[in-house]
DNA sequence: CGCTTCATTGAAAAATGTCAACGTGTGTGG
DNA sequence: CCACACACGTTGACATTTTTCAATGAAGCG
C-alpha cells in the first residue's frame, strides 16, 4: 500500500460529499490516499485501529478468516464505501480484514482528525450514522440468510447480489473479477459445492461462465429460487 | 401494548442518557411509554416504521422470520437498548420483528421527532452512531460464528453470550427465562438438536437445567470449545 | 378421566463437506 | 523445444453433520 498524490479531488468519498463545505480545506490538509495494488491488504484482522478509510475507486473485499484455511466474505465494498469503521466502537482493533480486488485508491484519516470531523461536522456524523443503519440492516438480513436459506438458493442470492452491486459490462458479465474461492467464501459454502451447484446452473442455462467472466442469463429463474427459499417474507 | 405514564424518569435509556440536558424537555413532551405484556409483540417485519423505541426495563427478542415455522433471534435487548433502528436507513419497513420477553416497559419518539433529535442534539446522533458501529460489529462477528462454528460449539457460545448479557441470579443461574424454542432459535439449530447437545452437556456437568433455569458449571470448558472452534482468531 | 400440548428419544433422510484421484494446462530449467 | 513439476480445475465416492419425522411418554387442564 503506497502513499500517493492527489489521488482524490474531495468529491467521491462518503467523507467528502458528507461533509459541509468549509470543513473540506481541513479534509483535505489532514487525509491521505493510498494506491493499494491487486490481492494486497489494507488491514487484517487484529491490526490496531490508527483511521478509517474510504473507497475512491476499485473493489475490496471485507473477510473474516476462520481456523487457519476457511474464511467468510462479509461484504464488498466499491467507491463510496467506507472501510475500517467496525473499529470504531469500543475495541480498537479491526475485527475483519481488507483486501483489494482490483487495483484501488483510497481515502484515509486518522483517529484523531476522524474524531474532530464527527465533533465539527454534523452533517457527516448524520451520515455516517444513518450508513450504519443501512449497513446494519443488511448485515442482520444476511446473516439471516446465510444462516437458513439452503445452499444453491445462497449461491443464487450471491450471484443477484454480485450483479446488483456491480453491474454489467458491455457483454453482459458480472463486472467484478472474483476467485472462485472468494466466491465460494461469499456464498458461505466450500469451493467443491459451489462448483457442482455453479455447473448444474450452467447446465439449465440460469447462468454462463467464460472464464472469469459470469453472466446470468435466466435471472428470474434464480430470483425465484431465492423468493421461494424465503417462503413469501422478504 | 398500552401507554402508560410516568413510566420513564428521563435517566435509564438511550436516548436521555445521550442526550444534552436542554433537549430532555423538548424530550418530555414528545416522547410516550409504552407498557408490553409478555410474549407480546412490539412491531413485526414489514410494519411500516413509524418511530424508534428504547427499552426502559424487561427484555425483548430481536427476530427474524422463516418460512412460517422456522425464526432465527437476531439479538435480545435490554434496558438502555435501542429497537426499531434498523428502520432508519432507506428502507421504511422493519426488517425484523421484536417481542417481549417478560413485562417490559418502552420509551417511544415519532420519527419526526427522531429527526429533530439528530439535528439538535448532536451528542445523541454521535452516541447513536457509536452504538451502532458496535452493533454491526457484533452483527458480523456473529454472522461468521454462525456461519462456521458447528452445532455444538454455537450452542456453547449462545449460553455465554445469555450469562455475558444477562448475568446471573442469586442461585447463580442465567438471568433469562426463554423458551426451548427460543433458545434453539438463538443458537440457530433445530429444536432436537438443541436438546440433545444440551443433554450432552448435562451429562458433562457443563451446565445444568432446572425448570427454566440454566446453570453453567463449568464455564471454562465452555469457553474452550469455542476458542478451539475458533482455532485462534477470535 | 380424556384431551391436548410439550418433552424426549431414536431412526432415517437429506444436505453438505471432505478427501483423493485424475486431467489439463502452464511455466521453468535443461 | 522438451520434460518435468506444480498448481489448479474437475469429478466422484464417501463421511459426517444436522435436520426431519414419527413414536412414545409425561404433564397440565378442563
């Protein structure tokens, strides 16, 4: 993770366009942006926390391991998310870990000026609050999910989630380069399972796999899959 | 669930704790109390929101819905908790349901009100904020034990969490009269299941069952499973 | 006393993960 | 350019875990 400059122009981070405007010249003396390059970590689990981050572009994957070879992808997070704020509670120590996905720049504060901005800056604090309602409504609807739903309807509900957060390119494919194994970590399930549930999708023709590349081709079919796991509620 | 009066001293919940001293008039007006019986239900997924509660005294399940038999308790609250919050982000239906555990009074503000609150009273949005930080941390952690663990140990872990949460009566057994059925919803296993892990743990002298009443033993072992599960991360 | 509900238990089924083997490529050093 | 090792995708068989189902027993209640 490399230091850079002028990465950010103060104009598409959740800091930034949560903050009022005279507080931007102080946000912009204190932050600092990285360069972070593909596969490399931004923090690991345990590591202090010193700031918090913001995404300004590419993709990162937040994950917590388990025993030494298994890990569980929480969530992703792409520009205009924050990253390293589960630190900010009483425990200062991040519970998850980060990792780049693709090459990314961020957008980092310190503890100290992060504290200063939530004192001057209420907007952001509203903000910032009313992220964390919403990041915590979808973490409980997950873990929801993750917990009952049976394990083709969570690869299905994996594969709608990945195109709703990152859309398609120009050929239709899920724009988002993922591992197999961090897919199978999303969805909660080994990599052998997934890749016998992935083939029998292929083979009713519910999705396509060139290479990396993963485009739904019978969306419906898998948006059923996953309504009628939930029996109805939402 | 009936209003009631004078149920609240301004002092033992969440938002009068956090809020400054010139707004707990403003606060005294607008708020209600609510008295709820229980086994009876606060809001249910899908109600519309309509404001935010803050647990005063009792006890109260967090849960969410499945497939009309099957529920998974998200998280309980107790007095100086907060309920309904997940309610705040884009989304104006609750996403799960809250229910009383034992008699439980509540303190209630309209939505209007709430936002008022943010906007006036920044001490409460920043404590706001900070709760929920840690609630979505507690959220993921719990996610992935959820996840991973297996049955045995999660069990462990749920009745380590009931003693952290509720602590324990002058015989020493967990503060917390719950259901089998909500236990075994806590844990996230089948009702059997349940049962039979928790005769194992009798049968090791573990814990021990009286009526509704639940004694840990021997916490150390319990404890241990769980580490071991976690194989060192925690 | 009969009925309903809940606790308890065992057996069977279903779901999922684990393991090992095999093939296919891919890069490297000779 | 070839031979080899190595990683990774792919697959099937198998083991294990957990749930589901059904039967039985116990307990409360009109």
């Amino acid at each position: 993770m490399k230091e850079t400059k002028d990465a950010c122009n103060l104009n598409n981070c959740f800091l930034c366009t949560n903050s009022v405007k005279d507080w931007l010249p102080a946000i912009s003396t204190h932050k600092k942006n990285f360069a972070v390059k593909k596969g490399e970590s931004i923090f690991k689990e345990g590591d202090p926390v010193k700031g918090i981050y913001f995404v300004y572009t590419g993709k990162v994957k937040v994950h917590k391991r388990w025993n030494n070879d298994k890990e569980l992808i929480i969530r992703f997070a792409k520009p205009g998310d924050i990253l390293g704020h589960m630190g900010l509670g009483n425990n200062p120590v991040y519970p998850v870990a980060t990792t780049a996905l693709e090459p990314t720049t961020l957008c980092y504060i310190d503890l100290a000026f992060f504290e200063s901005t939530l004192n001057v800056n209420h907007k952001f604090t509203y903000a910032l609050m009313k992220f964390f309602a919403d990041e915590l409504q979808k973490s409980e609807q997950r873990m929801r999910n993750l917990v009952h739903m049976p394990v083709k309807e969570r690869i299905a509900l994996a594969m709608l989630n990945l195109k709703k957060m990152f859309g398609v390119d120009a050929a239709g494919a899920i724009n988002m380069e993922l591992t197999r194994q961090d897919l199978s970590s999303y969805a909660a399930v080994s990599y052998e399972t997934w890749f016998k549930v992935t083939q029998d999708f292929i083979q009713e023709k519910m999705i396509a796999v060139t290479g990396k590349s993963i485009t739904l081709q019978n969306e419906a079919v898998l948006q059923k899959l996953v309504d009628d796991a939930n029996g109805g509620f939402e």
